[in-house]
C-alpha cells in the first residue's frame, strides 16, 4: 500500500491538469504557430510559466486505483501487477 500523502498529491494534480487542460492548450499553439507575431508567442510563452507546475500533464503519475503502487502499472486495468494477481 502506498502512502496517502502520495495518493493524494497525485489525485490533485489530476484535479489541476483538467481544471488548465483548454487554457494550456490554447497556448501551446498559440506558441506553435509560426504566423504568429514574436511578441504575441513570448507574451504567451511567460503566461504559460506563471500557470502552476502540476496543471502539466506529464507531472502526473500512474497509480493502481486499488493501491496505489506506482511501478508496474497496466494502463488498460488500472492497477499494478501486484494487485492484478490477487
């Protein structure tokens, strides 16, 4: 069993990356885009480093819904090995 602090921490880190996903996104391409003018991308660039560090989605870690082990996870059942044997 893992510990809950971790279980948590990841849970509201969840919370944030979808509550930020349409703005992170909107910024990213606005970033992407080319035609843009330099200024406009920079300006988009600092606001999209002032958003929080774990509305990223890459911050999140997968954790069995079962208990919570982060290693050995199955993406397709959501849960570890460990608790998939059981």
């Amino acid at each position: 069993m893992a510990k809950t602090s971790s279980v948590e921490k990841n849970n509201r880190r969840i919370k944030l990356v979808k509550r930020f996903a349409s703005k992170r996104a909107k910024l990213k391409s606005v970033i992407q885009d080319k035609t843009q003018p330099m200024e406009e991308r920079f300006k988009a660039q600092l606001q999209l480093a002032e958003m929080p560090r774990n509305s990223a989605k890459n911050r999140v870690r997968n954790r069995c819904e079962v208990t919570g082990r982060p290693r050995a996870y199955y993406r397709k059942l959501k849960m570890s090995r460990i608790a998939l044997r059981e």
